[in-house]
C-alpha cells in the first residue's frame, strides 16, 4: 500500500522519512498549509506547500472536500496544535471538488442541517466521531458473547409472525398493487404471493432466539429490527439495531447479571478504543452547556456519567416499589409530571423513568416484576400477590437521560400458563405452534433481554437524538438515500 494512514504519521515517534498521504482536504490557509484527513483518525494532518515553487493553477484546486495525494518528508512541527507535519515535495489532485457546490464548508454546520446531507455528514468531525464509537460498541458486543461462549445466531429479517405484539409491522409482498388478487370472500389472497403467505419485517428476533437456546444453550442476535410506528421523536426510528441473547437455564437475576455485565463491558471498551472521539464528544457537549441555564446544565460531563455507570452496582428495585417513590415524589404532588402515578397498573413513560435514575437513586435502575396486563405474553408468571395483583418476572434496565436502555424477562416454560395469557391477549395459537413445542418438548427454565443498540450508542456519544446515531435513518415520511 502505497500511503500511510494519518492515524500511524501522528503517533509518529521518527521523523525525516519519505510518506505518502492521501485524503480529503479539510481546509486550506495561506495558500501554504493543507489540513487533510483520511476518516483513521478525527485529527487532520497538515501538509507545508511551497507555494513559490508550486503552480497556481494547482494551488487553486486545493478546495476543502477534494481529494489529495501528498508526497513529502514527516517533520516535527513548529506550529502551534500539532506534534508532526508533512513537508511537500509532490502534490496532486485525486479528485475535485467545486466550493461554490460543496455543502460543507469549513465552518460549524447544524445537526439538523447535516442529516438533510446525510450521504455527506460522515466528514464532519462529530460523525467521524459517532460512528467510530459505534463501531467500536458493535465489536465489542460482539466479543463480550464471543468470550461467554454464546452462539451468533442470524435470525430472519423477513417473518410470519409478531413477536411482540409490538407495534406496526411493515408488509413485505411481491402483489401488484394494482391488481391485488382477492379471494372469494374478497380478502387479499396471499396465496398468490411470493412466500405464499402474510409476511413481514421482523420487529425481534426473539422467538426464533429461544428455538436456538433451546438446543444450542446461550445464543445471542444482533441485527436490524422494524417497526412501522408513526412516532417522530428524537427517541425513535423505524429501522433500527437489537441486540437480543437468549439462554437456557437462567432465571431472572442471572439475566439481570448478565445484562449488567454487558452495559459495562461495552462501555468500557469504547472508553479505552476511542478515547480521542470520546473526548471530542465530550468537549463538544461542554461547549454546548455553555449556552443553557444553569439549572439545565448536567451535574457529569460525557466522560464522568460513563465512568459513574461503570463504578455503580445497578438498583434493582420493584415495579411497585418504583410505583410508591413515583406517588411520593414532588413532580407527582405538584402535578409536573405530563402523566400523573396514582395507581398501581400505570405502564412508566419516559419522565418517570428519567426521574428514578437521575433524581432518585442517582444511578442506573434495573426495575422488575412489572404488572402482567403491561407486558408481553411470553413472560414468566409471578403467584399472585397478597393485594390480587398479577405481575411478571419482568426486568427493564434505565439509565440517564435514555430512559429504558434494556428490556428482558424470563420467559414461561410452562405450557398450559403460556396458553392461557395467549388466550387471553388474543395470539393465535396455531400461528406459533412451532414455538410451543419448546414448551412441549424438554421444556426449562429459559431468560433473554433485548438492548436497542442505537439507545446504547446515544448514550455513549452523548448525541441527543437517535437520527444522528445510525447512517441512515428511517422514520416516517423519510427514506432518504
């Protein structure tokens, strides 16, 4: 290969020798200094022109965003905020790009801005930063499993059937929409389909997790999940990443450890690997604080909150226990709360959430045993309590600012319970034949939790809105590039 990564020249500890560097220019002052990325590292190496000697009609195609070759000697650098510099013996254009055209300029752009350029925003220092952080959680999710033992499962993304009773499901056919076949009681005949039957994208792939760990023991799925939801939040897409283990013979603490163990883990991975982007990132949000009240400013820094989860055991703390601090608190009395508690059965929003984690215990909460008639089918049956009240071995993990980062349970091995609440909520028995004989066949004791991933990454980077967490985003009335 013929140039050196940026990233290599400025951990450089020789200098003198010959390198060849190739990237985009960032900017370009006095007609002498180039600042010239290639993504390997947020930092910009800068390249010494000698103007003088070099043709104008080159210099002037030095434009921010056009792609550089620079060939030159790797010298410690005099000037002031960086260690080495390249002085130029050679320079070409690899490719143009026209400033009258180029959208991003070298100046502060709005986040809403760049996500309207989003085949674009990957340049931008705070991107290149986000999805190097990204990248490093994706790994090191991947590792955490890897070194348990789990097995990688990929589970479809294409399904028959709603895991979760979750929500919206988008439609996948191959019907012309202007022809739709009918049957004889006029319903759309899906037999005419491609898969023969109703099909869509997946909203989990937990039930197909649990086949797995049913044979295979500890298995885990990370992929892409879909829900067809018309909620345009800050807080929500319609495509997004779940990580989802399943594991045989774990009961609900043992899935609270393991989901614990995970949030650290990956939190401290990318501490460690992307320590310069963490540090932009954080800088970045300090500089934006500046321009909020006080009483608005958060009391940790980026750095400090990921540190404070990592050196804090998680609260475990019950569903009606939560429910009690909730009634008691002074938002509820003084009815500041958008959604007042004054009963037990209320499914949490977000601000009660927030208010546990970051007024009350001050730390990460892992809330559990939730009312039944608020959760999934799948999930493993309490004995009614002394009060009537019918809850499941649910667990729900909530840290700052997210609110719900992890959602989980042990799951019900016992089938005869399983049908009843799938009765009572009206699944289809006959559409999930084939996940009951899990219950039918050497039926055990069996967990899992699912974490969305872009929640995870928002907390990492300290960014404020999912969209500017994943590449792409889909949400609705937008599937743009």
């Amino acid at each position: 290969m013929e140039h050196t990564r940026i990233k290599e020249l400025l951990n450089a500890s020789e200098f003198g020798q010959e390198v060849v560097v190739k990237g985009w220019v960032k900017t370009f002052r006095n007609n002498q200094f180039i600042a010239i990325n290639d993504g390997s590292s947020i930092h910009n190496i800068q390249a010494v022109v000698d103007f003088e000697n070099t043709d104008d009609s080159l210099l002037k195609r030095v434009t921010t965003g056009a792609a550089v070759r620079v060939k030159g000697q790797l010298i410690e650098s005099l000037g002031k905020g960086q260690r080495v510099e390249v002085k130029v013996t050679e320079l070409s254009i690899l490719g143009d790009s026209d400033p009258e055209k180029f959208p991003l300029q070298p100046k502060k752009h709005s986040l809403e801005f760049l996500r309207e350029i989003a085949h674009l925003r990957f340049r931008t220092n705070v991107f290149n930063a986000v999805f190097k952080v990204r990248n490093a959680l994706s790994f090191a999710v991947h590792q955490f499993f890897n070194e348990r033992d789990f097995v990688y499962m990929h589970t479809p993304i294409i399904t028959g059937s709603d895991a979760e009773g979750a929500g919206e499901m988008f439609r996948v056919t191959t019907l012309d929409l202007n022809n739709i076949p009918r049957n004889e009681a006029g319903e759309i005949d899906y037999k005419e389909d491609f898969f023969g039957k109703s099909t869509n994208l997946t909203v989990s792939g937990q039930l197909e997790g649990e086949l797995a760990a049913m044979a295979l023991g500890n298995i885990y799925t990370f992929g892409p999940t879909f829900r067809a939801e018309n909620s345009n939040t800050t807080r929500h897409l319609a495509e997004f990443w779940m990580i989802e283990p399943e594991m045989a013979f774990y009961e609900l603490e043992d899935n609270m450890d393991l989901a614990e163990s995970l949030l650290k883990y990956v939190i401290k991975y990318a501490l460690e690997n992307c320590q310069d982007e963490i540090e932009f990132l954080n800088n970045r949000l300090l500089e934006e604080e500046k321009n909020k009240p006080a009483a608005e400013r958060s009391e940790l820094n980026l750095i400090d909150k990921l540190n404070f989860c990592l050196s804090s055991d998680f609260e475990r703390v019950t569903y009606t226990e939560a429910i009690e601090i909730l009634k008691r608190s002074k938002p509820n009395q003084k009815k500041q709360f958008k959604y007042l508690i004054d009963e037990w059965g209320a499914d949490l929003q977000s601000e009660h959430e927030r208010f546990l984690v970051e007024k009350h215990f001050k730390k990460p909460v892992i809330l559990v045993d939730y009312p039944a008639e608020i959760k999934s089918f799948y999930m493993k049956q309490n004995d009614v309590d002394e009060h009537g009240r019918k809850t499941v071995r649910a667990m729900d993990i909530l840290f700052p600012g997210i609110g719900e980062m992890v959602g989980g349970s042990q799951r019900e091995e016992n089938l005869e319970k399983l049908l009843n609440r799938m009765q009572e909520v009206g699944v289809p028995q006959e559409e999930l034949d084939w996940f009951l004989d899990t219950r039918r066949f050497g039926t055990a004791p069996h967990s899992g939790f699912g974490v969305g991933f872009e929640r995870l990454v928002l907390f990492v980077t300290g960014m404020t809105n999912i969209r500017d967490v994943i590449p792409f985003p889909r949400t609705p009335n937008n599937a743009e590039f």
